[in-house]
C-alpha cells in the first residue's frame, strides 16, 4: 500500500471516527433549561421582554424551578402586563422557594394586584355603557305598554258607565225593564269596571317601573372597588 492511499485510509477512519463522537446524544433537559434561562435573561437585560418570557417558559417547562416564576412576574411587570405578573408573582409566593425571596417580591406583588383592581375597576365602569342604554329603552318599552295600559282601563272605565247609563235609560222610564234586563246591565258595568280598575293598576306599575327603569339607564350604576389583602370590595350603586 502506498503511502498517499495509507494517508487516505487514516484520514477516512479519523473521519469515520469524528462521525461517531459527533453522533448526538439525548439532551439533557436540565442543561436545555439552563440555556434557556440564559437566552431569556440576555433577552431581559436588552428589554426584549417578549423574547425574555418565551425562553422563560421553555426553561420552567424543562425545569420548573421556582425562581423561573419570579422572573416571568419580572418580565411581565417591566412589560406592562401587571394581571399576567400578579398571576407570576402569586404562583411564586407559593412555589416553595426561599422564604427571603418571597418576601422580598411582596412589594411588588402587592402593587400588581392593586393594578389589576383598577383595571377591573375601569372595565367595570366601561362595559355597563350599552347595558344602560339597554335598560333605558326597555324603560320606555315598559313604559309605553303603561300607558296603552291605563289607556284600555279607561276605555272600560266609560264601558262601565255606559252600561249604567244605559240602565237608567233603559229601566227608568214607565215601561221600565225586566230584572233579567237590568242584572244584565248590571253584570255589564261590573265587568267593565273590574277590568278598569285592573288596567289601571297594571298600568300604573308598567309605567312606574318604565321610569324608574328608564332613569336607571340613562344615568348608570357607580361602582367602586377597593383592593384589600385577599381580594377586593365591590360596591354598586345608582345616583337618584
């Protein structure tokens, strides 16, 4: 064998033999994990805080270290995202790390969480806009069965006395009327006049509750909500 097919013959099996240190080999997730974190805090410093919590997910899906949870509430916070970075930070207080750390987040969790209510506080203030209006025309919906209401009341209201006029009429003279006539009448205006004084008071509260209804939708609900440890007061009311 010559020595340029000698020289051939290593390198091939120098090369073969690269080829199978480079085979890859399972990858270790704690390792992944840790470059991860260190993609997602390269990515923090520079304030690519997008780039920062997605490499920050991969690491804590990799290894769910805890401290991975007071980074994610980091970068959503400097984000502007406080209700992601309170949910961040409330998991994190719980997460079991060291008791210095949780208790050096607390001031920020705390402000978080009071940013969060004053979202909600504004959401709520906003939404009720097309509810109101809603309401108000229900109001005059209501409002105008009232009024159609009281209107058929007193059209049986003049029934009523239409039927006793009628009577008079028609039982007062000399011939007069048979009874069977005049309990006839009777019942007639007695009918009529119950289900004036019915139509009456239906409309009446059809048309109370219209304006009350009406009233209440067009100026709205105040609400107010209060952040306090654990949660946060709601109150609702309506200025009259």
């Amino acid at each position: 064998m010559g020595p340029t097919l000698r020289a051939f013959v290593a390198v091939s099996l120098l090369a073969g033999a690269a080829a199978a240190v480079a085979e890859p080999r399972p990858a270790d997730p704690a390792a992944r994990a840790r470059a991860l974190f260190a993609e997602g805090d390269s990515h923090f410093r520079l304030r690519e805080y997008d780039q920062a919590i997605a490499r920050f997910k991969e690491a804590y899906r990799l290894e769910p270290a805890p401290l991975l949870l007071f980074n994610l509430a980091q970068a959503y916070r400097l984000a502007g995202d406080c209700r992601q970075a309170a949910w961040f930070y409330d998991r994190f207080a719980h997460s079991g790390a060291d008791a210095a750390a949780i208790a050096a987040a607390e001031e920020q969790r705390t402000a978080m969480r009071r940013c969060v209510a004053r979202l909600d506080a504004t959401a709520a203030a906003g939404r009720p806009a097309a509810r109101r209006s809603a309401l108000a025309w229900v109001g005059v919906g209501v409002g105008v069965a009232g009024v159609a209401a009281v209107a058929g009341g007193a059209g049986f209201a003049y029934r009523a006395g239409d039927q006793a006029a009628q009577r008079d009429a028609a039982c007062g003279d000399a011939d007069g009327c048979t009874a069977s006539q005049a309990r006839g009448f009777d019942d007639a205006g007695r009918t009529a006049s119950r289900a004036a004084i019915g139509l009456f008071t239906a409309g009446g509260v059809m048309i109370a509750g219209g304006v009350t209804m009406y009233v209440l939708g067009r100026r709205g609900p105040r609400v107010t909500i209060r952040p306090r440890d654990g949660g946060a007061t709601l109150a609702l009311g309506w200025a009259l």
